[in-house]
C-alpha cells in the first residue's frame, strides 16, 4: 500500500513539475514573439492600429479613443485601415513633459543672463 501511495504522490509531483515547466515555456514563448514584434516595428514609421498599441503600450480601444477625439493624428485612407507615424505617437506621449529642477534653473539662468545684455 505504501509503495502505490508513494507512487502515485511521486507522479504528482513529476507532473505539476511537467505543467510548471510547460507554463513558463510558454511564457517564455510569448516574450519572445512580443520581442520579435517589437524588432520588427525599429525599422517602420507607419504602423498599424494593432502595431501602435504594441508600440505605444496603449489598448487597442483606447488608441481609437484617441483617434475618435482627435487628440492623436491618424491616417484613414479610403475609409479603411487607421494608420499612424511613430512620431506622433511619440508626441503624444511626451505632451505633458516635465523639466527637472536642473532644467529649469540653467533656464531661469539663460534668461537672467540675456536681460543683462
């Protein structure tokens, strides 16, 4: 009796660590494939919807929210595909930049020293 209890706890074990293995593998797998996508977008300056939300880290739904708005340039041609230039998707994300201190003082500096002229 033992021995088919040791057994069968023994092939639980082997088999959660089968699954476990299997799970990050496929982990593994989807990093990989995202990797590969994103390689593939350094080379373009048009992207899809689909390429933009990969790019941008935005949901698919909220980048037609933003196209819907009109807060994001876009491209439609022929009323289909919605198509985007990378660097507009980069402006969009640096819209609200913030200086640091360090920034802002060689600014004031700048402008201080141009009034003594």
């Amino acid at each position: 009796m033992f021995s088919v209890l040791f057994f069968f706890h023994a092939f639980n074990l082997l088999s959660l660590t089968q699954k476990k293995k299997a799970m990050e593998n496929e982990k593994i797998l989807k990093k990989l494939d995202r990797l590969e996508k994103l390689l593939s977008l350094s080379t373009k300056e048009i992207l899809t919807a689909e390429e933009a939300e990969l790019y941008s880290g935005y949901t698919l739904s909220y980048i037609y929210k933003l196209t819907h708005a009109r807060k994001i340039p876009y491209s439609k041609p022929n009323n289909g595909a919605v198509f985007f230039k990378k660097s507009d998707i980069d402006n969009y994300r640096l819209k609200n930049y913030n200086k640091s201190v360090d920034q802002l003082e060689n600014e004031a500096l700048n402008y201080i020293n141009s009034r003594k002229k």
